[in-house]
C-alpha cells in the first residue's frame, strides 16, 4: 500500500493510464490537488519505479510523466478501485469524496 496509499497516487496514476501528460494537464483533471502535492506525488511515484519522467530541451522546459512497465501493472488494480467505488456509490445513491 506504500506504493499507491493516500489521497492522490491512485488518482494520478489512474490519469496517466492512458498515456503521457504534462504537469498542467494532470492538474486540470485533479484540480483538488495543489501544485506542491501533484508535485510531490509525481516524484514519489517517479523514486518508487512507477513513473517515469522525460524533459525535452526546449524553452521553456516541456516535461512529460507517464507510468513504467511496473506502474501499468497497477492498472487493473486501480480500475478495479475504481469500479468497487462506482458501485457503492450507485447502491448507496451519494459519490463520498471526502471522508
């Protein structure tokens, strides 16, 4: 659980299950996130083997995450989650976010 527990290793790993993304657009789809959270989270999940992250020298700087080899194995994990939270919130008739 080290590896995908708290608030938003799930969630960011679950937006980069279908390719790259920029910082920005990962922020655009957790917009709940802070800049410093996204951040720290990425590099957590960069350190622990499942993402990776490529710098293109441009200006200004493109920077580009997307899950390794280990980390699109956590994907039937994370889909999994994510329809065992779909269908409680279906048969209890609310989507609990905060709790």
């Amino acid at each position: 659980m080290r590896f995908i527990g708290g608030k938003w290793k799930a969630v960011v790993i679950w937006y980069l299950r279908n390719g790259k993304k920029r910082f920005g657009e990962l922020k655009t789809h957790i917009p709940d996130i802070t800049d410093k959270m996204l951040s720290l989270q990425l590099k957590a999940l960069e350190q622990d083997g499942l993402v990776s992250r490529k710098v293109y020298p441009e200006v200004p700087p493109r920077v580009e995450y997307e899950l390794t080899e280990e980390g699109i194995s956590l994907i039937p994990i994370v889909t999994s989650i994510a329809k065992w939270g779909r269908t409680k919130a279906e048969n209890e008739g609310r989507m609990v976010l905060d709790e």
